[in-house]
C-alpha cells in the first residue's frame, strides 16, 4: 500500500469511528450527520433548518463532543448586545487585591456555534 491509500484507508476508519460515537446519540438521520460532518471537514459551514423538537442543537453538541470540540450556543432575541456574541471585559482581582480588565470570551469563539432565532417574542406576563 501506498502512504496515500494508508491515509485513504485511516480516514475512512475515522470518519466511521466518529460517525458511531454521534449515532449513540443520535438515532437515524445518517444523511444529515454525514451532511454535518463533511461540511466540518471540508471547512465550511452548515444551517440546520427544522421544526422545535427535531434535536438539532442535540446533533451539534453530539457532533463537538465526538470530535472534542468546544460547543456554545447563542439564541438570537431582540435585546441581544454584541458583548453577547463576542465577549466583554470584566474586571478581575489577583491574589495581592490587584484588580484588572480580563477580557471574557463569548460563544463566538468556540468551535462550533449552535444559533437559535425567535421568530416570536415571548410571551410575558400582563
């Protein structure tokens, strides 16, 4: 065998070995992993479209959690900030009482970003 065909070979075991690990969680919808795990691999990204209840956030927190991955998820509502997506500074204290700016990231840098976006307020008492 050639390296290639051994790197050929490896992958595909990966690639099966992490599609196993999701379908302990994950019960049917191969299309839609393979869908998800090849627009991870090839760089890009995926929009996960459905009905409330389908287990799309679950997929993607199965899908980091296979591939050891960070996982955050912002839900998208009408008084959202930017700090909310992209972090703040806070301040911090050392052991000596010293107090400084620590920038806090938000879920934006993470490896994968679940978003979710309300179509409709909610509903509030009154």
């Amino acid at each position: 065998m050639t390296d290639v065909e051994v790197q050929v070979t490896q992958f595909g075991e990966d690639f099966q070995r992490v599609r196993t690990e999701i379908a302990k969680v994950i019960v049917g919808h191969i299309e839609v992993v393979e869908g998800l795990l090849m627009c991870l691999l090839c760089g890009g990204h995926a929009l996960l479209e459905g009905v409330p209840g389908l287990g799309k956030t679950l997929l993607v927190k199965s899908v980091g959690a296979a591939l050891h991955l960070d996982f955050s998820r912002i839900q998208f509502t009408p008084d959202l900030m930017p700090a909310d997506i992209i972090g703040t500074r806070v301040v911090s204290q050392d052991e000596e009482g010293h107090r400084y700016f620590e920038f806090q990231q938000g879920p934006i840098f993470s490896n994968i970003v679940s978003k979710r976006c309300r179509s409709r307020p909610s509903r509030s008492p009154g």
